[in-house]
C-alpha cells in the first residue's frame, strides 16, 4: 500500500482528555437521542411511530404546490411530501398514532388520481404501520444494537484481552451513539434505514480499532524501553497511513452514494459518512486512550 502519510510522531494521546470530552457530550446527547426514541417524541418514520406512506409515479413531474393543495382540498392533513424529480415522482407520509389507521392510502390514491386524472399517476407502493407495531419494531432494533455491542465486546476479550474489549465496546457505542446525536440534533427522521446504518458503522468501527489494538499489542511485545503511553502513540503514528486511506477510500464511496443514489437513500449514505469519519477519531481518541487508561503505567500485561 502506498504510504501517503510517512514518519509521523503525533503526540496522540496528549490531547485525549480533550477528546474524551468531546465524547462525552456526543454520548450524552445520544442516551437522550435513546430515551426521546423509546417515549416515541422524536422524529420517527412511520417505521417506529406508525402510519401511512403512498409513492407515487408521475407521466410528468407535478409541483409540491399542486399536490398539496389537492390533499387539503381533499380533507387530508398532517401529511409530509417528499419528491423524487428525477424520476416523476412523490412521497407521501402521514404519521398516525390511532390503533386503526383506515384506509388512509386508498384515500391518499383517490383524490391524487381525481385531481391529476391526466397524469396517468401509478401507485409504486404503499405501506400501513400500525403504532403496536411501531413500538415493537423500536424495541428490537434497539435489541439488536445491544446485541451487536455485546458480540464485539465477546470477540475482542476472546482475542485480545478484558482491556482491548472495552475500548472497542465502549469506542462502538459511542460511535452509535454520536451518529445518532447528530441526527436527533439535525431534526433527521430516525427510521429502519438509520438502524441499519449503524449497525454498518458498528461493524467499521470494529474493524478499525482491531487493526489499531493488533499495532498497539504487537509493539507491547517489541518495545521494552518505552512507557506504555509511548507505544500506544508509536502505534497510533505507525497505522495513520492506513487508516487515512481505507477511511477516505471508504468516505468517497459513501459520498458518490449520497450524491448519486437518489432521495430514498440519502441519510443512509449521510449516515455512513458520519460513521466513518467518527470511528476514525474512536479508534484513536476513545478506544486507545480508554485502553491505556485501563492498562498500569509502566506496560501492559502481556500473552
């Protein structure tokens, strides 16, 4: 691999407090980002909170305008338009918390189809979610995550020691957390796509601190006359090339998606960009310093 980043000598871990600050108030914002999400007041799709969403396909593509007056005039209300320019088409999303939800769809389809009866409009999909079902489907994908976050703190134990599986546990909830910060801050609709998202980016943060700790365990072994903050920041100095590279390789593939992929994607993609720019500072300003900071001063224990 080409070195983009030769001989560095960072002193990494001299601004961790700082960092760990940072990180501080991401999680915090997060746990509250967690606790809105389970009382079902933040902006949830209608994945989580229930409700009704139709698309829509247009001959020609209809202005937002037009299409919302036409439901009002229609006697619907409290609805979301989101429109796919590029393909003639729109969105239309109406949260419900009511146990029935009726025939919301049908009624969304018959005035659109009476007031634009010479678009020749086709229905692409629609889908009903009750609000049970929506307080179901929040509590197993936050299951999931915990789940997810448990495995890893398994597998790292397994393979490296309790120390190394704490930083990489605590550096992955983090990262979930901060991600989900950012989009509870930004007012983004937390759905099934954000979930699947951060289990992605769960799954990059992992990988990223594995290949930090192997650096960090492999020096530990070799260096003897350097104090445990040294190596750590030797290793960090030592993996920077690689982990510039596979993170912006990476982020470019993530960002063509989020410029390219189209509306019905869109956080998704600006969710994996948010992810693997925080799991890149994680593994070297969280999960790093929280295994130095476990470990005694003068070295490591060693296998």
């Amino acid at each position: 691999m080409i070195e983009v980043i030769k001989n560095t000598k960072i002193d990494f871990m001299s601004k961790r407090f700082i960092a760990l600050g940072i990180s501080a108030l991401l999680i915090l914002i997060g746990f509250v980002a967690i606790i809105q999400v389970a009382r079902g007041t933040a902006n949830l799709g209608i994945d989580f909170a229930g409700g009704t969403a139709v698309q829509i396909k247009f001959n020609e593509m209809v202005p937002l305008q037009e299409i919302r007056q036409a439901l009002t005039d229609g006697g619907i209300t409290d609805f979301d338009l989101q429109d796919l320019p590029t393909e003639n088409k729109i969105l239309v999303r109406i949260k419900k918390s009511e146990d029935t939800l009726g025939n919301l769809s049908k009624e969304i389809i018959t005035v659109l189809s009476n007031k634009f009866s010479e678009s020749n409009l086709v229905v692409d999909s629609t889908t009903e979610i009750g609000p049970k079902v929506g307080a179901r489907l929040r509590k197993d994908a936050l299951w999931a995550i915990i789940a997810a976050i448990i495995g890893i703190l398994i597998y790292i134990t397994a393979r490296f020691q309790f120390r190394f599986g704490v930083g990489a546990t605590v550096a992955t909830f983090h990262d979930v957390l901060a991600v989900l910060s950012v989009f509870y801050v930004m007012g983004k609709e937390i759905n099934l796509i954000l979930v699947s998202a951060l289990l992605m980016i769960a799954g990059y943060s992992l990988t990223d601190s594995v290949v930090v700790f192997d650096r960090i365990r492999e020096n530990l072994r070799m260096v003897r006359k350097k104090s445990t903050i040294e190596i750590v920041n030797q290793s960090l100095n030592e993996v920077l090339s690689r982990t510039v590279i596979t993170s912006l390789t990476t982020f470019f593939a993530a960002f063509a998606l989020y410029l390219f992929g189209g509306e019905v994607i869109h956080d998704f993609a600006f969710a994996i960009m948010l992810g693997i720019a925080i799991g890149t500072y994680s593994s070297m300003f969280v999960a790093s310093p929280i295994v130095l900071l476990m470990g005694e001063e003068k070295g490591f224990k060693k296998h």
